[in-house]
C-alpha cells in the first residue's frame, strides 16, 4: 500500500516573536559650504537685482525711450512711424535676448514706451482732431438767451400758479396715503 506524504505548514513567525531589524539606510550628512561656493553665492546676489531696482531700470527705459521718441520726432531723415516701430523693436530685443537682468528690465520700459508712441502715432494717423472739429458745430460758451415769442402761441402760465398749491397737493398725497395703508373694516 501506498504511503502519503504529509504536508506541514510552515510557520515563518512564532506568535510572541519580534521582527528582524530593518537595515539601517544611508545618511546624508550635510557639509559645510566651502569659501569658493560662498563666494559664488555672494556674486549671484550682487547679480540679481531687487523687484524695486528692475521697476526703476523699467521706468528709466520707459523714460528713454521716450526722451528718445519726441526728439527722433522732429527729425526729417525717416518717418516717425519707422523711428517709433524701430524703439520699440530695439527694446523687445534687450528685453528678450539680454543677458543681464538689468538691461532686460531697461528693455522692458523701453518696449512699453515704444508700443505707447506707436499707439499715439496710430490715434494721430487714423483719429485726426482737425476733421474731428469742423464735423460737429461749434457751441457758444455763454448761456443761452431768451427766445422772442412767436406770434400764435401761448404763453406759459407759470406765474399764475398760486403760492401754497405745492403744500395742499402734498397734504393730498400724504392722506392718500394714509387712507391706502389703513386696514379695511
């Protein structure tokens, strides 16, 4: 007769046992920076400028840019139009393509200056005030004077209206009032 095999189970854990320890991980143990990567740091603070320092290089650009404009103006070798589209060109591409924050910031305000002038040029070009004036007719700066009266119609009463007539239709309302919001009997 054939014999069978037993199978036992395996208990891997006993019930009261403790788990083996977990391997111990890694570290990382911080340096300390050395005087080399300091002074790396120390100049690329000196390299950034503050938001207050770039809002001023902006306003000076803008300020430039439009110094630049009004004089560039009165110049009769090129059109104004091109000299304008040419600063602003000019400062997109420092805002863009500089490698210094600075000049960037400059390139800012000198862009925004430039698009202002153009939209000037634009309101000038297409807006034109002189046609603008002789369109619509001219008003006279004083009061208007009093019309004669034409012969046929009928002048207004409004001095026959007797002086307390404002005080009897306002005690007529406040009674009708009163007489609406009284609840019915």
């Amino acid at each position: 007769m054939k014999t069978q095999k037993k199978h036992k189970k395996a208990h891997h854990m006993r019930r009261n046992a403790v788990a083996a320890p977990a391997i111990p991980r890694a570290v990382v143990v911080r340096r300390k920076p050395t005087a080399g990567e300091l002074l790396e740091a120390e100049q690329a603070k000196q390299k950034e400028d503050s938001r207050g320092w770039r809002l001023i290089n902006g306003i000076g650009g803008a300020l430039a840019t439009g110094a630049a404009g009004l004089l560039l103006e009165h110049q009769t070798t090129l059109p104004i139009t091109w000299m304008t589209v040419g600063l602003t060109g000019l400062g997109a591409a420092l805002a863009l393509g500089a490698p210094n924050k600075t000049v960037r910031s400059i390139g800012v305000g000198a862009a925004a200056a430039g698009t202002t002038l153009l939209g000037t040029l634009a309101d000038k070009e297409w807006f034109p005030r002189e046609s603008r004036r002789d369109d619509r007719p001219q008003v006279a700066a004083s009061p208007p004077t009093a019309k004669p009266p034409v012969p046929g119609k009928k002048q207004s009463n409004a001095t026959d209206i007797p002086a307390d007539a404002l005080a009897r239709a306002y005690e007529r309302a406040r009674l009708k009032m009163a007489l609406a919001s009284e609840p019915p009997n």
